[in-house]
C-alpha cells in the first residue's frame, strides 16, 4: 500500500507548536478593514488554536497518515 501523503495546502496554513497543538490565522482581514472596529481587528491580528476533533483530523492529514 503507498504511503499517505501529507496535505500542502494545510502545512502552508496549520502550524504544530511543540506539545502537538495546531495553530492557525484568522480569516476576514483582507479587506474591508475600515467597517471592522479597533477591537475586532486586534483580534483579528492574533492567531488561534484549532481544538476538537478537527484538529484530530488535521493532525492525521498533516502527518500523511
């Protein structure tokens, strides 16, 4: 059986923190950043954890297994 591969599109995006937690950036900060008020786009600018069983399943993908 060939080997799994791992997803390029969710390495570029996904980072793996050195306990194995995944850590993404958030979407909505390409344009249209005026109508977005001060608090909003200060969240915006900080990167989130991706929890649950998605993140799981993300693992599995990023480990090509």
């Amino acid at each position: 059986m060939p080997k799994q591969k791992t997803h390029k599109g969710l390495k570029a995006r996904v980072r793996v923190t050195r306990r194995g937690k995944l850590v993404r950036r958030k979407s909505g900060k390409s344009h249209l950043m005026s109508a977005k008020t001060s608090k909003r786009r200060r969240a915006l600018r900080r990167p989130t954890g991706v929890d649950g069983r998605i993140a799981k399943t993300l693992t599995r993908a990023l480990a090509g297994g």
